[in-house]
C-alpha cells in the first residue's frame, strides 16, 4: 500500500501546476489553479484544504480549483505541501 501512496506522490511532483487570477462580476478576484492530472475526487479534496487553509470560498469547474480572493502570495506553499510543482 505504501508504494502506491509514494508512486501517487510522485505523480504530483511531476505535475506543473498553474496559478492565475481572474476578474469577475463586480471587481472581484478568483484566483485559479489548473493543469491537474488527477482524479476529480482529488482536486475536490485538494479545493477543500486549500479553502480552509486560506479561509475562503471557493468550488472545481472542469478540473480547475476556484478561490474567491487573491491567493497567489500563499498558493504556491500550500501546493507544494501537497506535493504539487507550481515553478
């Protein structure tokens, strides 16, 4: 069981991850993170630790984690405790 946890592990590392923000109704920021190469259940599980973690809100749309706010400062730190590439 072990080693299908690490070979999972390094499916994520050898992911690039992409951090962006957009502008919706009103002014508002929703930072994005796509380019996931995983299952849907965990970019779900993902998109819930990462809006507890930054206190925000948030949802998965085709496969890319929506968070209300600006987050790019924080992002890259939490993705890559998660074991996830954003260089």
């Amino acid at each position: 069981m072990d080693e299908l946890e690490s070979h999972g592990d390094l499916d994520k590392a050898q992911q690039q991850v992409s951090i962006g923000i957009d502008e919706r109704r009103y002014g508002k920021a929703v930072t994005t993170v796509s380019g996931f190469d995983v299952p849907e259940s965990k970019i779900e599980s993902l998109a819930s630790s990462l809006k507890s973690s930054l206190a925000t809100g948030g949802t998965v749309n085709d496969g890319t984690i929506e968070l209300q706010g600006d987050h790019r400062d924080r992002l890259p730190e939490l993705l890559r405790e998660h074991g996830y590439d954003t260089s």
